[in-house]
C-alpha cells in the first residue's frame, strides 16, 4: 500500500458522499477505493459505498500504490494543436493505436502522454490518461485529452449532449450520388466476422452518419467528402458508406476488392473538433491538417486548389443541412 489518510466525519451522511469531497474524486473512483479493500471506518473493513456515517468517526483510506509499467520505445511524434491547463489537443497520427492491449506490442498514445507526462488520478490505483474519446488505429486527426479529473468529467458528459463532436474528411470510391447521403442504421458486431462491424435491422446500437459531398477527382473515380456522426459506434462511418458499397481509400477490413485503389493508410481523417471549454466554457474549434501520406495522395488525384477552397471550416458547416 501508498499513502495512508484519516478524515473525520463532522455530519451524518454516505460513506462515498463523505470521501467525495473530502478527497475531491467522483463516488465511482471511491467505489474503486472500497473494491480494493482500502477504506476502514473506525477500524473496520468496510465493503459498500453507501454506508451511513456518524458523526464523529473515523474513516482511514490506504491509497494504493500505481504499479510500474514497462517503458516502450516511441517512435513517433503527436502534433499538438492546443494546450493549456485543463485541455490537450493533438493531430493523431495514422497507425498509432490510442490504448494499451495485450494484443499491443508497440507503444500506444498513452505511452506518449505518459512520457509527455500527462496523467489523471492515482486513486483506485491505475493511471488515467485523460483520453476522453478514442479513434481507430488507421484514423488520423483530432482528439482532446483531459489533463484533470475536473476537465475529464466536464468532457465526458459533453460526449453525452452532444455539445462536442467533430468533422471527418474521407476519400471514397466510389463517389456518392447525392450531394448530402443521410444513412441510419443500427451497428452491431458482425456474426461473420469478429474484425467487423455491420449494419443489422433493429438490433445493436441506432447509428446516424451524414455525408456531404466536396469535390471529385480529377478522373471522377474518387470523392472528398465530409462525414458528420450523431452517434459513435465504432467503425460508424466504414460500416455506413459499406452498406452503401462505397468504401475508404485504404480500408482493408470494409469494401475489400481486388480492383481497390492502394493507400499505405487508410483515407480518413478527425479534420475538424469542437467542444465546450472546462474552465472558460467558452466554445472552442480546431483543424488537424492532413499528413504527408493522405495530402500527396489528394495532391496527386484532386484540384489542389479546388480542394484548399472547400475543405475550410465554415464550408464544411455549410455542406450539412441546418434542418439535421
């Protein structure tokens, strides 16, 4: 065990109630505390959150030590976007996975914050490195970090409402006949395939993608499009364009035929992120711009210039109906 804590009760109320403000977590990372046998009320065990204190006793918390873990080689770099006390936002590569896996091998964008040395609480004993939302391996682009449980909270339940979200762009082949595609469908994990996703009749989880067209390329095989989620099913938006038969430039799980253009990384990209400030509560936006791999590819197939015109933000704003 760490650290060993005494605090007196001076009110009649919860257990977890009590320690929440006392040590300034959330009652479920008290909950974590009492799971792991650490918290005594005058002297004895206890094993619920919700027991009733008196006034007047004693409750001792054993905070427990973070285990060490194993340092990995990171070979790459995070563009960071923004940063300040309570927020990070970064450009995340393509081909970096976001968590730790026994399936893992090589470092993750945990390790990076790690070494960057951004962490949360140590309270139930494991690190939380503030990722608040995740992207697929291949995806690139923006992602928050939370630097404080405060901040951690406060995104979390803007994830929830709505209040934050972002845009992708996405190269697909081939290109949609609308100008806006609006698909609804419900996502489950795939019977055929454990690696997939799919689209199932009202089972699995409701999932909403719009897709807005912005440009062609030069050969009118391939569409830039812009994909705005209303929910975050993994592999949404693959899944969506794949009942479609539309893929991703690049995907090598969804829309697999032997005449796929080849890609080293998958085509899709976190372009643009908004969300609702912790601390100022003011509403802030960020662009992610592309990396070497997806820009020559657009370089090489699209109208550079048409391509910079219609990929800004308030165009992208203005691609989706306001009636959505």
């Amino acid at each position: 065990m760490g650290e060993t804590k005494n605090y007196v009760c001076s009110e009649v109320q919860r257990l977890d109630a009590f320690l929440s403000q006392e040590i300034g977590q959330s009652r479920s990372q008290i909950a974590q505390l009492i799971k792991k046998e650490c918290v005594y009320v005058d002297g004895k065990l206890v094993a619920r959150p919700g027991v009733k204190l008196k006034i007047g006793v004693n409750v001792e918390v054993n905070f427990p030590e973070v285990e060490p873990e194993k340092a990995l080689d990171i070979d790459f770099d995070v563009e960071i976007l923004y940063e300040d006390d309570d927020v990070l936002v970064i450009n995340k590569p393509s081909g970096v996975t976001v968590h730790p896996a026994p399936s893992v091998k090589e470092a993750t964008l945990v390790d990076w914050l790690k070494h960057k040395g951004i962490r949360l609480s140590t309270i139930s004993g494991e690190e939380r490195h503030g990722i608040v939302h995740r992207l697929d391996k291949g995806t690139s682009g923006t992602m928050i970090v939370a630097k404080n449980n405060d901040a951690h909270e406060f995104l979390s339940q803007q994830l929830q409402d709505k209040s934050m979200g972002r845009y992708y762009l996405a190269v697909l082949n081939p290109p949609l006949k609308e100008q806006i595609t609006t698909i609804e469908k419900h996502i489950a994990r795939s019977p055929h395939n454990r690696l997939k996703m799919a689209c199932v009749d009202n089972t699995g989880k409701y999932a909403k993608t719009m897709f807005a067209s912005l440009a062609l390329s030069n050969d009118e095989a391939n569409q830039l499009v812009a994909c705005k989620l209303f929910t975050g099913r993994t592999h949404q938006i693959r899944v969506h364009l794949e009942t479609n038969n539309r893929h991703i430039i690049g995907d090598h799980i969804y829309g697999i035929s032997p005449k796929q253009e080849k890609s080293e990384r998958i085509l899709l990209h976190a372009y643009m992120i908004y969300f609702i400030h912790p601390t100022s509560k003011e509403e802030h936006s960020f662009v992610a711009p592309f990396d070497a791999q997806m820009q020559e590819y657009i370089d090489k197939k699209f109208n550079s210039e048409q391509i910079n015109e219609v990929i800004t933000p308030s165009n992208i704003l203005h691609s989706f109906t306001t009636d959505s």
